[in-house]
C-alpha cells in the first residue's frame, strides 16, 4: 500500500506543477507591455574582475534562454573585460511575450563563490536592466528634437579606420538623452548604456548605425 500511494503521490505532483503555473499566471497582473520585444544590458557591479566574470556569465544565460525559447537574440555591444567577463553587455530579444518573462529580471543580482585563485569567498554582484522595446507610436520623437553628427570613427591606424564619416552621435535635445555609434576595429564592440548615455560602437553602414541608435533612444525615452 505504501509503494502504492508513492506512485500515485508521483503522479499528482506532475499534474499539480502546470496548474500551480497557471494560477501564478492569472494572479500576476497584466502589463501592457508584456507582449513587446526588449533591449536587456547587464553591467559588473561590486567585487571587480569576479563581478566581470559574473556578468558575462550572466549574459550568457539570458543568451541560451532565449535560444530555448525560440527567441531572436542580437547582441548591440559588449565591453569585455582583461579576464574575459564583461563590464557591460547590450543585446535585443525578440519572440513572443519576451517581456513578459523577462520583465522580472531586472535589479541587482548576487553571488557568493570561491574563485580558483583564492581561498576566500567572494561577494560579486551584476546588475540587469530589461527595457520594453518602443516603436515610433509610442514615443512621440519629433526629427526637430533630434541632433545628428557624423564624424569619423576613432582607432588604431588600418585601411579605412579614419577614412569613412560612418559614425552617428545622436542627441534628443529636451531629455539631453545621446546615443553614440561608432566603428572601432580595435575592439570587437564597446558599450555603455544609462539613462542618459549611450556609446554603442558597431561595424556597420552609417544608416544601419542610425537605425540602431534610434531604437536605443527609443526604448530610453519609453514613459
């Protein structure tokens, strides 16, 4: 009998964990923006070249979920640190309801771990911002509001580092918002993402990097 009750104890348990996701589904209220695509960066807090690694790893993980879930995955810049882990780290996700699952991720997340060169346990933290993804309905950008500047892209020497003005500075005057983008082979991208800055360098077409940075600027300026 005690064999018996196990196996059917089993069986309930399978069929309790959808319903107990469902009830959490419907008690979670709806966000209007649930259904929208997300800019997600996640930047090394406290506990350096640790907190680095952390972030990276960090990054990594929204990158294979994404994949799992049958979501878009576009990196938009990453600045990577000596020991390989980011200091910061930009990327896109489109699919279906990403805000939705991912909404909740943002704040301040904490590990506690020993690194292999040490002995001692060390705090690191990583901090995770998701943005709602705007379109041109949503934020009222008027081409008046906006300043651009095309200059050429800094870096070191080589064929057509200094030669091409492929580089956009926009500026959204009223907010005093600026999304910078531009082409720097020295490094594979660089990025910086705040409420008020941002430095996105990229490898692309000056076009391509106007189109980019309006999407940053954007999502920056979502109510």
């Amino acid at each position: 009998m005690a064999a018996l009750a196990r196996s059917e104890l089993e069986d309930i348990e399978k069929e309790i964990r959808p319903i107990e996701s469902s009830i959490i589904r419907l008690l979670v209220p709806r966000d209007k923006d649930d259904d929208r695509n997300i800019i997600i960066e996640v930047r090394a807090g406290t506990g350096g070249d640790e907190a680095s690694l952390f972030a990276g790893e960090v990054f990594r993980m929204y990158n294979k979920f994404a994949t799992i879930m049958g979501w878009r995955w576009e990196e938009l810049s990453h600045n990577r640190s000596d020991i390989g882990g980011f200091k910061e780290a930009q990327a896109q996700i489109s699919g279906d309801k990403v805000f939705r699952y991912l909404k909740y991720e943002a704040g301040v997340h904490r590990v506690q771990r020993i690194p292999c060169n040490d002995t001692k346990i060390q705090t690191s933290a990583a901090s995770v911002i998701v943005m709602p993804e705007a379109d041109e309905l949503d934020v009222d950008i008027r081409p008046g509001d906006i300043r651009i500047d095309v200059f050429r892209s800094g870096g070191a020497g080589g064929q057509s580092v200094n030669k091409t003005e492929s580089a956009v500075r926009m500026t959204h005057i009223p907010t005093g918002i600026v999304v910078v983008m531009q082409v720097c082979p020295s490094f594979p991208s660089f990025g910086v993402l705040t409420n008020r800055y941002a430095v996105i360098q990229d490898e692309r077409s000056q076009i391509q990097n106007r189109v980019k940075a309006m999407k940053i600027l954007r999502a920056r300026s979502l109510p």
